[in-house]
C-alpha cells in the first residue's frame, strides 16, 4: 500500500464515521427513543436495533422504559376524624408512551415534578376520606390500591403507568399520638363493653329459652308418668279385686303381711296399740279369728 494515500484513508474512514454517525443510532434494549427535528417529535421507536435519522435537522432523545421509583418526602395530611396524619410513600412507575411524555413534559425531571404533584393531591384525596384508625391499621392495602388506580388515571395522560405504590409510614405528630391512641382505647373498649352486653343479652334469651323447653319437657314427663302410674294402679286395683272375691280370707292376710312390713321396717316411728286391736289378729290367730287370743 501507498504510504502516501495512507493519510487520505484515514480522513475518509473518519468523515465516513461522521457521515453513518450524523444519519443513523442504536435505540438500547432498555430504552424508547424520541426522533426531534429542529426540537419537535417527529417518530417515536420503542424497538431496539438501528435506526436512522437525517443529518443535522435531526437529533435524538432516548427515554428508559424500565420502572423507575418516584420518592418524594413526607407530607401531613388531615384525616376524616380531623387528625393530622405525616405520610411518607412512594411511586413506582414506567414510560409506555415515550411520545406523549416527551410532548407533555419534555424531560424526566419535568415529568417527575408533575407526578410528585399529583401523587400529593391523591394521597391527600384517598386519606383524607379515611379516619386514622384504618390508616395506620386496618385498611392499609386497600388505600394503596386506591390511590394508584385514582394515580394512574391522572399519570395516563403524561404517557405514564404507576406500576405501585406504597406507605413506608403513616404515623401520628408527636404533640396528637397520645391523645389519638387514648381515644381509640377507649373506642375499642366501648366496642368490646356492647359486644359483651349483646353477649350476655343473648346467652339470657338462650338461657330462658332452655327453661321454657325444660319446664315443658318435666311437665309432659310428670303427666304421662301420672298416666302411668294412674293405669298401673287401677291395673293393681283390678288384680287385688279379682285376688279378693277369689279368695277373701287369703286376701286380707296378703294386705296384712304387707301392712306388717310397712309399719315394722327399722325406724324412730313408735306405735302405740292394744293387743287385741284389729291390726293384730293375724299376730292372734293364723286363721284371723277377732275373738281369739294368744
């Protein structure tokens, strides 16, 4: 090779470089690119690869397509009970539309501004509509969710989706704490003294309810077992009128063997009677004679 042509071949490399570089770019897999000619969009490509563009009209504004956090510090809100509240959360969202947000804010930085603003404003919404109880407590994640769906109608319009968002703290003024956590005590224990009223209201009705049952189930049980016994005793009637005109003799010595029994069992009872009382005649005779003695 000609050593004198050397020097006229690296300046044609160099303005071909130049050249390709002043007509054509590399859109990154991680990133949409923005074609301005003399500073107005003209094509947006969201596809990596090379792309080209016209020389000096042309310039070219990259935008990252991955999630990127949206922080901000933390503001105080006023509750629906009328408590000041501080809140500390935080945004996690991604450019879809590269074009539109180009057009609407120019920069990341303008478009940021503009997303702190409006997160502020829905926070200050949703919380605002909620008592400090279901903040800081009970309905934490619903108000998130609530808050990035009322979030990501506002930042659709930049050409933005929120992609979460989060409540690292939501936490009382030193000054409100202890008169707010006082209150909600003494909420709770209001709470807990009617629940055991409705309690105890209840276990009373049951209570009443069981005895009303129990009274009617002794009550059926005493007159059926009256019933009973009723007919077990004139079936007994009906055997010791049939024992008696079979045999009234043996009869009357059956119903004193019983008597006897009945009035000699082991006991305090004492009974005063005259020998020859009639109680006695079998005692007398075997034959129940009343005229005879011992």
């Amino acid at each position: 090779m000609n050593r004198a042509a050397m020097p006229l071949i690296i300046v044609g490399g160099f303005v071909a470089f130049l050249l390709i570089s002043s007509i054509a770019f590399i859109v990154p897999e991680t990133h949409s690119a923005i074609v301005l000619r003399f500073g107005e969009p003209t094509q947006a490509y969201s596809e990596a690869g090379l792309k080209f563009k016209v020389p000096v009209a042309d310039s070219v504004f990259l935008i990252d397509r991955r999630n990127r956090e949206l922080d901000q510090e933390a503001i105080e809100i006023i509750a629906a009970d009328q408590e000041r509240l501080l809140v500390d959360a935080f945004a996690r969202y991604r450019i879809v539309d590269p074009q539109t947000f180009y057009e609407r804010a120019r920069t990341i930085r303008n478009g940021e501004s503009t997303l702190s603003s409006q997160m502020n404003q829905t926070v200050r919404r949703v919380l605002g509509e909620t008592s400090v109880e279901d903040i800081v407590s009970n309905e934490r994640a619903a108000l998130m969710l609530r808050i990035k769906e009322l979030l990501g109608q506002s930042a659709s319009r930049l050409g933005v989706e929120i992609v979460d968002v989060k409540i690292r703290r939501a936490d009382l003024p030193q000054q409100n704490s202890l008169a707010v956590f006082q209150r909600m005590i003494t909420a709770r224990n209001q709470l807990a003294a009617r629940i055991r009223a409705e309690g105890n209201e209840a276990a009373q009705q049951v209570q009443a309810q069981a005895d009303r049952e129990a009274t009617e189930i002794r009550a059926k049980a005493n007159e059926e077992s009256e019933k009973i016994r009723g007919r077990a005793d004139a079936e007994r009637n009906a055997v010791f009128a049939e024992a008696y005109g079979a045999d009234p003799e043996f009869f009357a010595f059956y119903r004193s063997l019983l008597a006897y029994e009945e009035a000699l069992q082991r006991g305090d009872t004492t009974i005063l009677l005259s020998p020859d009382s009639e109680f006695f005649r079998y005692f007398n005779n075997l034959e129940g004679s009343r005229n005879s003695r011992p």
